[in-house]
C-alpha cells in the first residue's frame, strides 16, 4: 500500500534573515544562502508589494548602496515584466539574478560547502578566542585563525558554523575556500 506523502515547504532560516524563516528551496534556496555569506549583505527579508491588481511576495536585501528585490530567472533578465514595474514603481530596484550565476563555481560549492556547517555547536571559549584573534587583527587568513584556536572542536568547522551566524565573514565575495582565503569579524 502506497501512503501519500505531504508536501514539505522548505524554510531558509538564516541570521541576516532576523530568525524570519524564509519559504525557499531548490536554486532559490541556494539564492538566499549565497546571498547570506555575502559580505555585501547586510539583511535579507520577504517584502509584500501591491498594487491595484497584483500581490506579490519577493526576497528583498538589504546592502551599504541600497536596497533590492531579488528576481530569479533562468536567463537572468527581468522574468516578468509584471514584477518589473511594480518593483520600479513603488521605488525598489531589482537585483535579477540566473541561473548560471547561482551555479556558478566555485562560489556554488563555497555556499553549499559552508552552510553544511551551520548546525554544528560553536563552543563559547572558541567562539571568543577566534573573534578576539581577529580584534586584534583585521583581517586573518583561515590558516591562521585555525592555528591560533586550535580547539577542544575541529576549528575549521567552527569557523564555518561562525560564519553562518554572521558572526564571521569572507573578505572575497564566495572565492575558493583555502587555507588562505581571508576572513574577518563582522563586529
């Protein structure tokens, strides 16, 4: 016998989402999470536009020059010009994202690599030794963070769970991750 199974809608839970969970999955999921490691980021939120005909809801984020609407397409031009003017018209400008720029690497695998690590425990002393070891530097390569916090957990996964909570953040823009990819206190 055959049990139907319920369909689950996915939430994306992330800090720069202030604890909104989020509706996402698939490629729009991995949106969202390249767009929580990005240093450029400062919030990311779901905004209700309407006008007299059309309600829609869309991914908004928040960054130092502004605030955009994010519009997911396969070809990465304006999917529904709908979307467009009503975006224009209430004053937002629209961030339109593709497909290919999703998946592109290694920035693909970066995200997916670091958000595999965000329900991993972050020690409290480590916590404090690696957000310490970079007040008093800048900026700190992953190597030397690692070095400097050598445990009682795997450090590198610290790291990552760490920078997750946005507590911890990429000097690039989702580069590779190395051993010299170069990271730093969002305090």
């Amino acid at each position: 016998m055959r049990f139907a199974q319920a369909q689950c809608r996915q939430f994306f839970i992330a800090s720069k989402a202030q604890g909104v969970p989020l509706p996402a999955s698939g490629l729009a999921r991995d949106l969202l999470i390249q767009q929580s490691l990005d240093p450029r980021t400062q919030s990311i939120g779901i905004v209700r536009l309407t006008s007299d005909d059309i309600t829609l809801d869309a991914f908004s984020v928040e960054r130092p020059d502004g605030f955009y609407l994010l519009d997911f397409s396969p070809s990465g031009s304006p999917q529904d010009s709908g979307f467009l003017r009503l975006a224009n018209s209430l004053g937002h400008q629209v961030l339109c994202v593709s497909q290919t720029e999703i998946t592109e690497e290694p920035r693909f695998t970066t995200a997916r690599t670091i958000w595999s690590h965000r329900f991993n425990t972050i020690p409290a002393a480590m916590r404090l030794a690696i957000l310490r070891c970079l007040d008093d530097q800048a900026t700190l390569t992953l190597h030397d963070v690692c070095s400097a916090v050598p445990g009682p957990s795997d450090p590198v996964s610290v790291v990552m769970a760490m920078l997750c909570t946005a507590d911890l953040e990429l000097v690039e823009v989702l580069s590779e991750l190395r051993s010299n990819t170069r990271i730093r206190s969002r305090a």
